[in-house]
C-alpha cells in the first residue's frame, strides 16, 4: 500500500510539476548555444577524458589558420606511422592541403592528421604546440593535446572535457571555410596518383534534418565521442558526448528536446536600429547584423539592451561607436558592435548634381 502511495504521490507531483527527463548513454555530454556560448544542458561538462578523433576539429582549425590551404603537400614516410582511420595516402603523393583537410574531417584520416601538422608547422610536436596555445587562448582550461590524430596508446592521448569541445565548435563555427568542411557529405578530389571520392561518417546528416555538421571519434579507450551541429528557426547549437554507445540517437533527441524548449527572439534587429541620444548631432547609428537571443517563454521578461556609447570630439562614417550588449538579467549573450554614419554627407552626396545635369533640367522646364 505505502509503495502503491509512493506511484501515485510521483504521479501527481510530475503532472504538476512537468519537467524534461530523457536519458542519455553519455558519461559526459553537453547543449551549448553556438551563439552566446549558454549551456542549456550538460553531464559532467567539466571532467576530461580521452576524446579520440573529436581532436581533428583543433587540427583542422589550426590549419585554416596557419597556413595556406593551396599549398601543395608532398606525403612523406611519416605517415606510416598511421593506424587506424586512413585515407590511405602513398608516401610521394602530392595533393593539396585543403584536400587533406576534408580527408581529415570526413574520413578521420589519421595519416591525413599527421601530413597536415609537419606540412604547417614542420612536425608533429611543432603542431601540437599550436594546438594547445590556441585551446588556452580561446579558454579550453581542461584540454591537453599531445598529437593531432587523437589516437592513444595505454590511457595516454588528447583529452578534453565536454565543455571545452563545444566552446572550440563555437569559435571554429565562426570560420567559414571550417563551416564549409565541417557541413560537407561527401568529397571528390584527386592527386597526382589517384582519385577520392570521401563520404562523411556522421550519421546524424541522414537521421536529422536540421544537422549543419559533425565529427566523430572512437578508440577502444576512449570509446565513441561525437560533436555535432544543428541549426533550425534561428537556432544554433552544438551538441558534444563523451564515452556515448548511442551517440547518434542522443544527439538526435537533445536537439529535438532543446529546440523546443528554447524560442529564439530577435533582439537586435539591423534594419529597424535606432539609438535616441543628444550628445551626437546629425549622426545615423547602426549594426551589421542580426542577432537572435535563445531563451525559454519565462525568461522572455529579462530579456535586454543595454547601449554603451564611446565619446568622441570627431567622427568619420563607419566608425565603431559604441556596443549593444543582449543581456539576459545579468547574463550576458552577445556584444554587437555599433557603427556611425554622418548624415550631412549622406545628404551632400544625395543633393549633388553635375553641370550638364542643372542645364539639361532648366531646358525641360521650358
């Protein structure tokens, strides 16, 4: 009778009381907001773990970074060293760096890891520095790359945290050539030798509409880790699970959860800006861009801007003035830049007329 109690207590308290209770296989997973860097969601978002081929999103970065992605790379015996995941180069193969970069993300090639990081930075230890000053520079504060392919040998290799890989996602998201790689399916390309034709391996392109990209890793140690993207009603997240049987799935199910948690509401709008201030005179503000702010229906209320405006005795059209800050209460989401224009320049250009334009307009009024 007292368990029969306890059913019915549980019952009544969850239709009162709803709430979001799924379950996951991850021992580490996070939601993150691709624009404001809000953790909607996390498991254990802050303990490292071995990461396995997840680490290719850093090397693929760095390399968009650092070097030119024309260049041609010539494979040396290097590569042998591979195992694992390869797209199977041959030592003199020549063929293009940013083709070895989509080698890298679609296939996980492992020899594909090791050509680009002596081919940008002159050898793998070279490499992995660049990795790890760019993971601290960007606040990756529980994250230690010791190569670039993710691959571990006797509980030694990359870790991270669920945490960090969503916030490198972030940042990596706002390079268009990343974006590109990291949204691409399949590839076709050839070098000197021969002809590829790369299929991407994350799943989550075929089982969710939504999905913008993705990047999956797996060793016996670190078991399967997944980061992925997606993006539906001005909605962008990220999704990252560490040690996760069902990875696939539950990325599927956060997104499908948090999507319809979150409403996305146009805070900043660039064709309806308007500032109402004294101290500037003749002077048209705006922004270059939009901006989305992801909150629940409850949170709607403390949703804010706050303008800061800079003082200046003498200004020129686009200089940045101030800067809109999307608060939510005292959280914030987003700084957009705001940019000046004067208006009387505006307006000379406007009234400008040429000499045969004034003669050609008195003859018509005849």
């Amino acid at each position: 009778v007292k368990t029969m109690k306890k059913i019915v207590v549980a019952f009544i308290l969850f239709v009162l009381f709803p709430c979001n209770i799924f379950a996951i296989s991850a021992s580490k997973a996070i939601v993150m907001d691709l624009n404001s860097g809000r953790v909607l969601y996390d498991l254990n978002k802050d303990e490292p773990q071995l990461i396995a081929s997840i680490t290719k999103i850093m090397t693929c970065l760095v390399t968009i970074m650092y070097s030119d992605l024309d260049k041609i790379v010539v494979v040396d015996e290097d590569i042998l060293k591979a195992y694992g995941s390869s797209v199977y180069l041959e030592v003199g193969e020549e063929i293009k760096l940013i083709d070895l970069l989509y080698g890298l993300m679609l296939r996980s090639g492992n020899d594909a890891a090791i050509a680009i990081a002596k081919t940008v930075a002159g050898s793998e230890e070279a490499f992995v520095y660049l990795m790890n000053e760019y993971a601290s520079t960007i606040g990756m504060k529980n994250t230690n790359f010791v190569n670039p392919h993710g691959l571990d040998s006797n509980g030694v290799g990359n870790t991270s945290t669920a945490y960090d890989m969503a916030l490198l996602t972030k940042v990596a998201m706002q390079n268009e050539t990343f974006r590109d790689i990291f949204g691409t399916r399949e590839y076709t390309t050839k070098s000197n030798l021969k002809s590829y034709n790369w299929e991407g391996k994350n799943k989550l392109f075929s089982m969710y509409e939504y999905t913008t990209g993705g990047k999956t890793g797996y060793t016996d140690a670190a078991r399967r880790t997944l980061v992925t993207t997606a993006s539906r009603d001005h909605k962008d997240l990220v999704v990252v699970t560490l040690n996760d049987g069902n990875d696939f799935n539950d990325h599927k199910s956060l997104y499908e959860t948090y999507f319809d948690q979150y409403d996305s509401v146009l805070a900043i709008d660039q064709n309806k800006f308007e500032i109402d201030d004294n101290y500037y005179k003749d002077v048209e503000f705006y922004v270059k861009n939009d901006y989305y702010a992801l909150v629940t229906e409850e949170e709607k209320k403390d949703l804010k801007i706050n303008i800061t405006l800079f003082k200046y005795d003498h200004i020129y059209d686009g200089i940045k003035i101030g800067e809109a800050k999307v608060m939510l209460g005292d959280t914030l989401l987003h700084t957009e830049s705001i940019y000046a224009k004067k208006i009387e320049v505006k307006e000379k250009e406007e009234k400008k007329e040429g000499f045969f334009s004034k003669i050609l307009r008195w003859f018509s009024s005849w």
